[in-house]
C-alpha cells in the first residue's frame, strides 16, 4: 500500500508518503518480512530560478522480520532521517544538515533481547565557493552495541564507539585551517547478580 500526497503551490511544494509492504513467500498468510515508511518533505523557489532556497525532509522507516513465522520478530529495525538543506546552487547545496537514528534489535528462541544496537549519525556541512565540494564539515557518529553472549537474558557485553571527523576552510581557498579525526572506544563485559544488580 502506497499513499503519497502533494499540495502547497509549485514555489512551495509539499510532498508526504506513506508506504506499506510486506513479504509471504510461501503464501500461507503469515508475513516472512514487513516495512512501513512514512515521508514526509517541503522545499521553496519563491524567484522561481529552479534553484531552491530550501529544503526539509523527514522519514521514518520500521522493518520486521519473522523467518520463522511464529509470530514474534526475531529482527527489528528503526531508522528516523531528517534533513536540511539551505541555497542551493548548479552544484549542490550551500548548507546542508543530516541526521539519522537508527535502532536494531535481534531476539533469540525465547523472545528475548540478544543484541542491541543504537546509531545516532550527524552531519553539517558548507560549501562556501559552490563548487559542489563541503570546504568546511562535521561529522560525529555514536554507536552503543550491547550483547547477551551466554543467552541467559542480560546483555553483557557492551561496547560504545565515537568517531569524530571535521575541517574549517571558511573562507575555500584550499588551506584548512583546523582538521580533525577521532575515534573513542568502550568496552565492559557485565555480569548479573543473584539479586539483580549490575556488576563490572
């Protein structure tokens, strides 16, 4: 199932989608696979020079699937993207921001959490001599990953990443005046007590 809707004026469109689909290969009534995704975007061109000074966008998608078809997901993923762009030009955008968050999650024979994992990715970025290159950027990405390895229910082992990378070149004559690359990782292996606390 498809829904897809524009309105506003031709300087000012809005575009909002919803979209559902699903999988039964072997056509016995029970879906192997399933997604929604929901879109939702506006832009502007009020001089109407097919350059817009705007535009947004958000989408949200849901996966499931249930390879066994018992009724419980084993696999489950969520992602929210949401977008930015400011000026554009013949080669791209002047400013643009990005987000993504994305949750996945695996279950095990009981239904249960086996590994979790989060992603937060962001991104902003500038072209300042409209060359369609970003002379000046950011981006920062955190992922935390968390696993029951002995499968008795608690995910013990957890890791968390940080990578960074960015430069400054304001003023796009080729020299970068700052730059930077950093990655930061975290790990613990956890255990649970016999009265439910958390120990490290």
């Amino acid at each position: 199932c498809v829904v897809v809707q524009h309105r506003g004026l031709a300087e000012e469109p809005v575009l909002e989608g919803l979209q559902h689909v699903g999988v039964d290969d072997d056509a016995d009534g029970t879906l192997e696979w399933k997604q929604r995704t929901i879109h939702m975007s506006n832009a502007t061109d009020w001089d109407f020079d097919h350059h817009l000074e705007q535009r947004e966008s958000y989408t949200a998608t849901l996966t499931w699937w249930d390879s066994n078809e018992d009724g419980f997901e084993e696999h489950i993923f969520r992602r929210v993207r949401e977008t930015s762009y400011l000026d554009q030009h013949a080669h791209g955008w002047t400013f643009q921001a990005e987000e993504t968050r994305s949750m996945e999650v695996w279950r095990n024979s009981l239904h249960q959490p086996h590994r979790i994992r989060i992603v937060v990715n962001e991104l902003t970025s500038r072209d300042n001599n409209s060359d369609g290159s970003p002379d000046t950027y950011q981006y920062l990405s955190r992922t935390w990953q968390a696993t029951d390895t002995d499968n008795d229910s608690f995910l013990n082992r957890r890791v968390f990443h940080r990578h960074y990378t960015g430069q400054r070149d304001d003023n796009a004559d080729g020299n970068v005046t700052t730059a930077a690359n950093i990655n930061i990782w975290h790990a613990r292996n956890l255990s649970l007590s016999s009265s439910g606390n958390i120990e490290v």
